[in-house]
C-alpha cells in the first residue's frame, strides 16, 4: 500500500481523505454547534503571545442610565454560547439589547436590570441577530415588544418548529424541565431606527452583511458607546458560521471611523476599537493562510489542520478556525450564501481530525487507512 506523506494527504481531500469524511458523516457524533463533529484539540497555545484576560458576570455601568451585561470568561472558558447583552434605563420602561441563550443567564440579566431600573418593566428589547444565544432567552422578556432585522425574525421563524419543547438541564445555562419557547420578534426594520429614552439616544444601525446578513448595533453618541453584537469578538474566536467575511472586515474598517471610545462585543470583554481592529486582524491572517492553501487546491479541512495563527492561536474557541477558513473557501469558489454549510463544515472538521490524529500517531506519514480509521472514530 502507497504511503502518503503529510503534505500529500493533505492534498488528496476529494480523492481519500474527503471520500472517507462523506462517508462517515452520517456517522459522526455531532456537536450542538450547527450539527458539526467535535474537533480533536487545537495545538498548545503560543507561548510568545498572552492569553485573554478574565471578565466577570455583571451588570456593568457605562454611562448614566447605560448598563452592559458581559458573561464571565477568560482563558479557560468552555461552551460558545456566552454572549454579552446590554440595557438603557429611561424615564418610564427599559430597552434591552439581546436575551441571552437561556432561563439561568437572562433571568439573572432580567433581575439586575431590574435593581437599576428600580422596577421599571423591560418594554422593548431588540435581537442583534437570530443566533440561539441572543435570541433564546426571549421567552423571559415577558410583555416587551421584541424586535429586529427582518432577516433574523425569519431565521427564528424557521427554528421554531425544530425547537425543543422543554430546556435540558446544562450548567450555567438551565436547571431542566422548565418550558421552551422560541418567540421571534413582531417587528422589524430595515434601516437605521433611533430610540429616545430621556436624553438618552440609541441609534440602532443595520451592519449586515457582516457575522449575518441581518446583524443590528446599538450605537449611543453622546456616550461614544458601541453594542456590537456579533460582530465584535474580543479575544474570542469569531464564529462565521453565516458569515460574510470580506464585508464583515469591512463593517469593522468603518467602525474605526465613527466617535467610538467604549464597544460592547457579543463575546468577550468591553474594550474599544483596537480590540475591534485585532478581531478584523484574525481573519486577515486566516485569509492570507487560507488563501494560499485554496491556490494550492488544498481542501478546507487540510488547509485548517495546516494553519497556525500565532497570537491568536490563544484566544478562546481556537478550533473555529475550521469553520471560519471554510467560509473563506465559500467566498472564493463562489458559493456563499446567507446559510450555515453545516455538511461541508463536517467534513472539513472529519479531515482535520484524520489529519491531527494520523500526524500524531504516524509523524510525517499518514496511511490512508489511519485517516478513516481515526476519522471513524471521531
């Protein structure tokens, strides 16, 4: 039997490597995630670069009457789904920015903001985008008008249906047993929509095609404050499962130039933009990696086990990079849509693993035979 070297196999995707993964995809154990196999662990972090900071869970207070909710993290921080949220504090209601993914966070959202709301009930509360862990918690916003993009309202609409029917029990997110309901917004806009809440302004600013093609922020001027959503990531992997990277960097170039000192991310720590800047950075670089790698007609599973990125090797959810580069390839071969691919990014996750688990087993040569062998058992 021929021997592959390492290079080689990672050449071969639609003859061998991809081959195995169509076949084995049905069979794979799937992740939460978008239906995506669990990668084997990317490589040990980058000594020469320094790990993210820890960020607390709390309410936080960023101007008068301008809260933001952050979930904790930091280096070792586990599961995708901790997001951020925020709340303007007006004479008469509260609007809040995002529901969390679920009944243990957003309640606890809910009662803080109630604390410095003094009692004020949350009458409106706007989606940033339709991701499960922004719009999950919508059932415990009970009588505020839910709004968003008309996109992200049809993207909740279709998992309605496929929703389950009670919250399974999962640390820091539900205790089980309680009642489930996916409730989608009643009311969307297109374009630029301004709330005023005393003197408190909030523009809210369409910025899709970006980390989805309906992503809204909450931009408040007067306070050069930023709640970004999804489409600031600080010192967090970004997630492009609907992506649309090119205009993504380019929402995050244009950003620079508003009057902007405090962003709220939808994951990570508040920072600023040169936090926003370095997310824009990280998928640069996975371009310029990824690139040379689709010109080399490498596949995106082999090209993700191939790729290092140096400092952001350390941030949080590194293994994103598999699902990030395929978005990459989409883009290049022209077949991008406003969907999550959830097969192709299975596949190239099933290569990456045959790839990382054939290296390691083998050094530079990897038998064909290993790769499924360790693709099966993934």
């Amino acid at each position: 039997m021929k021997q592959l070297t390492r290079r080689e196999a990672m050449q071969t995707g639609t003859g061998l490597v991809v081959g195995a993964a169509a076949a084995l995809a049905g069979r794979a154990q799937l992740s939460a995630q978008g239906g995506a196999v669990n990668p084997i662990p990317p490589p040990a972090r980058d000594p020469r670069y320094a790990l993210p900071p820890t960020w607390a869970r709390e309410l936080k207070q960023l101007a008068p009457n301008v809260y933001a909710y952050t979930q904790g993290g930091g280096p070792d921080m586990s599961g995708p789904g901790v997001s951020n949220a925020g709340v303007i504090v007006g004479p008469d209601y509260m609007l809040a920015i995002d529901a969390l993914q679920g009944p243990i966070p957003a309640k606890d959202f809910i009662s803080r903001a109630q604390q410095v709301g003094r009692g004020k009930p949350i009458a409106r509360l706007v989606n940033t985008h339709h991701h499960g862990d922004h719009v999950a918690g919508n059932q415990f916003f009970t009588g505020a008008e839910i709004s968003s993009h008309p996109y992200c309202r049809n993207e909740v609409l279709k998992a309605v249906a496929s929703t389950p029917k009670t919250w399974t029990a999962t640390p820091n997110l539900a205790r089980g047993g309680e009642p489930r309901v996916l409730v989608p917004p009643t009311v969307t806009f297109k374009d630029d929509l301004t709330y005023f809440l005393g003197d408190t302004e909030v523009r809210f600013v369409f910025a899709g095609p970006a980390h989805t093609w309906g992503d809204l922020m909450a931009y408040l001027p007067q306070h050069k404050i930023l709640f970004a959503g999804d489409v600031a990531f600080f010192w967090v992997a970004p997630y492009a499962n609907n992506s649309y990277i090119t205009k993504w960097i380019e929402t995050c170039d244009k950003i620079a130039g508003w009057d902007v000192d405090v962003i709220v991310p939808g994951h990570g720590p508040i920072a600023g933009k040169k936090e926003l800047a370095e997310m824009a950075n990280y998928f640069r670089v996975l371009g310029v990696e990824a690139r040379k790698r689709y010109d080399a007609k490498m596949t995106a599973g082999a090209a993700a086990a191939d790729i290092r990125l140096g400092r952001f090797d350390n941030w949080v959810g590194p293994e994103r990079l598999i699902m990030d580069t395929v978005r990459w390839y989409q883009e290049w071969d022209g077949t991008l849509t406003p969907d999550y691919d959830a097969n192709r990014v299975r596949e190239a996750t099933i290569e990456y693993n045959a790839i990382k688990a054939g290296a390691k087993k083998t050094g530079a040569i990897i038998p064909w035979e290993r790769m499924i062998a360790a693709a099966e058992a993934c």
